[in-house]
C-alpha cells in the first residue's frame, strides 16, 4: 500500500544566487539523499523541490557587493515561484541580503543555509564550555562571518568559537582534488586549536560532496553540520508544522 499522499505540503525552493549551473546540479544529489519529513505522495515519491540559479549576476560571491549584485539579478526569477512552494533556501553561505528581501513578499519561512547552519549548530551544543566553528572559502569571510553570527545570536556568541578561511573559492572548493582536501584538513586543525570546539559548520554551500573530508579531519567527538542539510530540514519541519 503506497503512502498516503500530502495534498497541502507544495516542495522547497532552492536558489542558489549566483550564475554557476554546475553548483547548483551538485546540490540535487545532497538534497535528495536527505530523509524527507514530508508525508510521501501516493505514488510513493516524496516531494521533489525546485531549483533556481540566478540568470545573470555574479558567478562566485566573494564579498557583500557581489552579494548585493546578485540579490538583485536574483530577485525577479523567484517572485514568481513562492506561491507553489512551501519554503524557500537561499543557497549562498553569508547573510544574503536575498534572504530577508524575499520575506517581505510571503508569508512561508525562507531562510539561508548560513542562519539555518547556526541556528542547529547551537542546538547541537551540549555542555559548558562547547563551541561551535566555521570552515569557510576566502580569507575575506572570516570578519563577514564572524561578524553575521554576532547579530544573528547576539548573547549566545559566547559559544562562537570564529571562522577559519580553507584559501579556496567556492568554485575550486566544488571541483575539489588533493590541493583543496589539504587545504581543508589545515582549516579544520586550526580551528578545533581554539579551543572546545564540538560542532563544526561546513561554510559554502560548495562544500556539497565534501563532508566526507571534513569528518576525516576532525575524528571523533566533533559533529559537523552541512549548512543545505540544515536548510533543507528546517524548512521541511516549518512547513510541516504549518507555522
């Protein structure tokens, strides 16, 4: 007997901001490995969701002023998407201005990988003392970052243990080979060094396929959390929970 099917769950939208198709594809197999909180259809098919990349733009954001410029080309691609959609992912690891731009116009949860990451990475601390970090792309985006989880968590950024830079963009961190894997392992290591970190943060959405590596890296007793998994799983549960 097949699953009873779920009329009134529409799928996710996934936008990835910037112009790179081939980020956007290394996101499909991710997304669709997760454990999907959605009551299946009665074809027995959970719901797929949708994909965007911005038609025009930047093709890697590396600063706030390419984020500015994509939110921008971005924009008038998703308008007409949010009515058939249950929730919407900003797929870009910083604080997208996308994000809240989005918001003024629906009333179904839209987050970004970057507020869902942190967000579950404080849930996952356990104890006094425990941290959480950030594995990030260029150097640049360690005061970005760090100073986006100030405003995000404001009295818990007493568990923030910062932002560690791999030296790698976000379109070499998605082509991958042995240079970037080192590079990663060396801004892992330094970032466990800070102290009790416990939960580690995968910075770029084009850290997709790469978690393996960082597990690696960090060995036991450290959680790491994929920033689209997050997302993705956030906002199924909103939409489920009907909130």
């Amino acid at each position: 007997m097949s699953p009873p099917a779920a009329p009134g769950l529409k799928p996710l939208l996934i936008v990835n901001p910037n112009t790179n198709t081939s980020m956007t594809d290394a996101l499909r197999p991710l997304v669709a490995s997760l454990p999907s909180c959605f009551p299946y259809r009665s074809n027995g098919r959970k719901p797929e969701p949708s994909y965007v990349t911005a038609p025009s733009g930047r093709a890697v954001i590396n600063n706030d002023a390419d984020g500015e410029v994509s939110a921008v080309a971005t924009l008038p691609a998703v308008l007409p998407l949010l009515d058939t959609h249950s929730g919407v992912l900003v797929a870009c690891y910083s604080a997208h201005p996308l994000t809240p731009r989005l918001r003024r116009y629906t009333g179904r949860p839209v987050t970004g990988v970057f507020e869902a990451s942190v967000l579950m990475a404080i849930a996952l601390l356990h104890g006094p003392g425990e941290l959480f970090g950030i594995v990030t792309t260029g150097k640049v985006w360690e005061g970005l970052l760090s100073m986006a989880v100030r405003d995000l968590v404001g009295g818990q950024v007493g568990t923030f243990a910062g932002v560690e830079s791999t030296g790698v963009d976000a379109a070499a961190l998605h082509a991958g080979g042995p240079e970037t894997e080192g590079k990663i392992t060396l801004a892992v290591q330094r970032l466990l060094a800070r102290g009790n970190v416990t939960v580690l943060v995968l910075g770029c959405a084009g850290f997709a396929g790469l978690e393996p590596v960082v597990r690696r890296a960090v060995g036991e007793g450290v959680r790491v959390v994929d920033s689209v998994r997050a997302g993705v799983m956030m906002l199924e549960g909103l939409a489920r929970g009907a909130f």
